[in-house]
DNA sequence: TTTATCTATCGTAATATTACGATACAAGTG
DNA sequence: CACTTGTATCGTAATATTACGATAGATAAA
C-alpha cells in the first residue's frame, strides 16, 4: 500500500488530485509564483528559496512531471517556464471544481 | 527529512499548500463531491467508494485536518458535511491564486 | 586542455501517506 | 442485560515524499 488507487477513481477525479498534489508543497507554490514572475534556471530558485539545490531540482521534477512546466537546455543551464497551455487546462479544470464541483469530474 | 519545512514560508504558502494537499487524493475529491450533493455518515461513502471503511475514515480525518468539513456525533453514527465558511475561504484562496498568483501571497 | 559552472541523479535517512483487517468503544435496540 | 450498529483507532505493511550531501556529466570559459 502507500500508493493511490487511482484506477478506482474517475479520469477528473485523478487528474484533479494529480494537479491539486503538486500545489500541496509551499516550495513548489513559491517555484510557481518566481516563474510567473520570470524565466528562471534553477540556480535562481536556490538563491531565493531556503533549500538545497538537489530539493530544489526535485521540486521542479514534480512540477514538470505534473505538466505545468517545462526546462529547456541553454548551455550548462536549464530555463524553466510556465508551459501555459497545461497550466491554463490545470487551472481551469480546478476552477470548474471550485465553482461546480459537482459538474466537472 | 520527510516533512516539509514550512517555517520557511509564508502563511499564504503554506495555507495553499495545506488546501491543496487536502485536495491531492481523488477519494478525498469524490467525498467532498458527495458531501456537496448531502450530508453523509461514513458508512454512505463506504457504499459509494471501493475502499474499506477504516481507509475512507482516515481520508475523512484528513478532511477534518483540513477544516473543510465537519462531523455531528448522531447517536452511534457521525453525520460529515460540507464547513462552508472555511471550504469558502479555501476556495476564494485557491481562485485568487490561480487567478493572480502573485497578489496572493 | 584544464577549469569552472550548472543541474540531474544517486545514496541515504526520516517522516508521511495510503490501505487494510482487527478491535475497542459508544450508543441505540431487543 | 445482551446484541447490533457505526465509527475511530490501533497495528501493520508497502510505498511516497521531503530533504540533504556527494557526485557525475555536460557545457562554457580560461
């Protein structure tokens, strides 16, 4: 045990829960609002954030294995940014939970 | 290790992060649905949900943790419903948040 | 080429989560 | 009183998460 019964649930439950998830850690809504803000590599987030560099790395796994970012390679650095149309689906699929739980999932 | 360092960040932060995370599971997403369509006794979403009983009233815990609902002691059963004024306030932070991530935190 | 920089991953450890069956306790029912 | 019902909690187990330091590998700079 330890792990989900996902298949139990329905496709809106799960994708609701895998996105609700990934907001469920301070440092990955902290991640979020810098990247809002700003193209950031992940050197940047280690001078903002309290954490070490490899947390911080893992933190931005979850966040991109969960579709709401995306890294691209420049040299030695990887850029991290919004993948807006995930995060736009992301946002609104929570969104019509919010106002209508009842008529999303 | 293992548990998240939320003294590093803000309220907001970690109250998002807190509701979010209450949010992270689809049986809790499927509890809430059923608790906004009525009141329910734990042994409704027994029926409804495949999982077992003891594992439905963790989840019920978790809820409670949360402050998004509330259980009435009914003679031997425990009647949960939707708190509306803090699942209100969650929802209104989660909307401001997705809506302006940076003003609201 | 050597060195510096940057990030992902590995190894490790502590703690949390998810799940189940069994059980205990409380409150009605007969 | 004995019995049923309903739920929380305990015990247990598997897995996930969070965190860090160390390191490997890739690329840029000297």
């Amino acid at each position: 045990m330890g792990s989900s019964k996902t298949i139990l649930f329905s496709n809106s439950q799960n994708q609701l829960a895998e996105f609700a998830k990934a907001l469920g850690h301070p440092a990955r809504i902290a991640i979020l609002q810098e990247l809002i803000k700003r193209k950031c590599i992940c050197g940047d987030l280690v001078e903002i954030l309290p954490l070490s560099q490899s947390t911080i790395s893992q933190h931005l796994k979850a966040l991109k294995a969960a579709g709401i970012i995306e890294g691209e390679i420049e040299g030695t650095k990887v850029c991290y940014q919004i993948k807006e149309d995930s995060w736009n689906m992301a946002k609104t699929l929570l969104n019509t939970f919010l106002k209508n739980p009842l008529d999303c999932c």
